[in-house]
C-alpha cells in the first residue's frame, strides 16, 4: 500500500521545481489554489449532499434488482 504522504511529498517537490524555475511566479501557482478550492468545495457539498446521493443510488439500485 502507498504510504499516505506520498501525495504530499510529490506536491512539495513540483512546487519547489517550479519556484526554481521562475521567481517572479509568487508563492503558489494559480492552479493549485484553483485545486485545493475544488477539493474544498467538493468536500463541503458532500458532506452534506453525501447521504442523499447515497440514498438516490440505492433506491435506483433496488428498483432495478429482482
């Protein structure tokens, strides 16, 4: 199994890449604020859609077995 930092440690090591390569760029790249808002509205919208969607999934799920 992947150790549960790889993620990160991958991340690190673009972000040091790029900030090597252009020091006008700023701090953090546009895209990974764009990521990093993504999963935090995605996260958000779960949490509270999560259950519901479930529900709709199993009920469509039932409708359709025998």
């Amino acid at each position: 199994m992947d150790h549960p930092l790889l993620p990160l440690a991958l991340f690190l090591r673009v972000q040091h890449r790029l900030a090597d390569r252009d020091p006008q760029r700023g701090d953090v790249p546009g895209w990974v604020l764009i990521t990093l808002m993504t999963a935090g509205i995605v996260t958000v919208l779960w949490t509270f859609a999560g259950p519901r969607l479930l529900e709709i999934l199993q009920d469509a799920l039932d409708s359709v077995a025998p």
